[in-house]
C-alpha cells in the first residue's frame, strides 16, 4: 500500500481540523493541574479562530537601581499560533549585585498579571531540573510541572 500523500492544508481550510484540535485539549487535561474544562468550554474560550500564521510580542519588564542601571528582567513572548493566546517567560535574570531583593519574584508577578490581563489561555516557563532556585521561583509564581517530557530537534550542521 503506498504511503498517504501530505498535503499543507490550505488556511481558507484550517476549520478542517478544529474537532481534532479540541479532542487533543479535552485529552491533554489530565496532565496539567487545574480544573478540567468542558468541550464547549474548551472551543468557545480557548480555540480562537485558527489562522494560518502568528502573531506575537516580546514584552521585557525590567526595575532598576538607584543608578537608573536596569537590575533585573523578565522577557515574556506573547503569541497565538491559532488557537488562543499563549505566553512563555523567555528568560529571567538579576544582576549579581541586585539578587536576594525579591526582583525576580516580583517581575514574575508582574508577568502572570500581564498574561492574566491579556486573557493567555496557557502560560509556561522553561528551566532544568537541577536548578532549585527556578522552580521555587516559578512555582511560587503559580507554575506548575507537567509530565512532559521535552525533545528538541537541532540540524545536522549547527555546531
């Protein structure tokens, strides 16, 4: 039997695959802690109208110190890649000289508020394992692990 063509579906088509879509966020529920939505609550809220390409903003909250010098930074990526507002804090840093303030927690916090002001339907934030002082960070913020497991794909010729 040969192989099943691919095809890129046309974006005037992407309405196609909505059901599937909303199966896959009805299923995807029980790995994430928070209280489990309806389908019609699902596709009314979350699933926008899909589209065939993004859209985003990068929105860097920072303070400063005393010199006006930027002590701290919380990079946040807002984007809908179709089916609702989604959000990342890209990065987190403070300047050695500014840690054990509070900065980060209160640039997190004003993250979680920008995404709560922007009607994000998922937020997430990256960190290994090892590094304790992240999680307590992100979990005092609200985040949560998930059982995920992340793969990443680099080409062949970068490095």
């Amino acid at each position: 039997m040969p192989e099943p063509a691919v095809e890129r579906l046309a974006p005037a088509a992407l309405e196609e695959v909505r059901g599937m879509l909303l199966d896959l966020m009805v299923e995807e529920q029980g790995s994430y802690d928070h209280p489990p939505a309806s389908r019609a609550q699902i596709d009314r809220d979350l699933l926008s109208e899909l589209r065939p390409a993004f859209s985003g903003e990068n929105v860097m909250l920072v303070t400063r110190d005393g010199a006006g010098r930027v002590a701290a930074l919380c990079w946040c990526v807002i984007y809908d890649p179709g089916t609702g507002l989604e959000g990342e804090v890209a990065e987190v840093y403070v300047r050695p000289d500014q840690r054990g303030r509070g900065l980060a927690r209160r640039l997190l916090g004003e993250a979680v508020e920008l995404f709560r002001a922007r009607r994000v339907t998922f937020a997430s934030v990256w960190t290994h394992p090892t590094n304790r002082a992240a999680i307590r960070l992100y979990r005092s913020a609200g985040f949560a692990p998930t059982e995920q497991m992340v793969m990443t794909w680099l080409p062949a010729d970068a490095g």
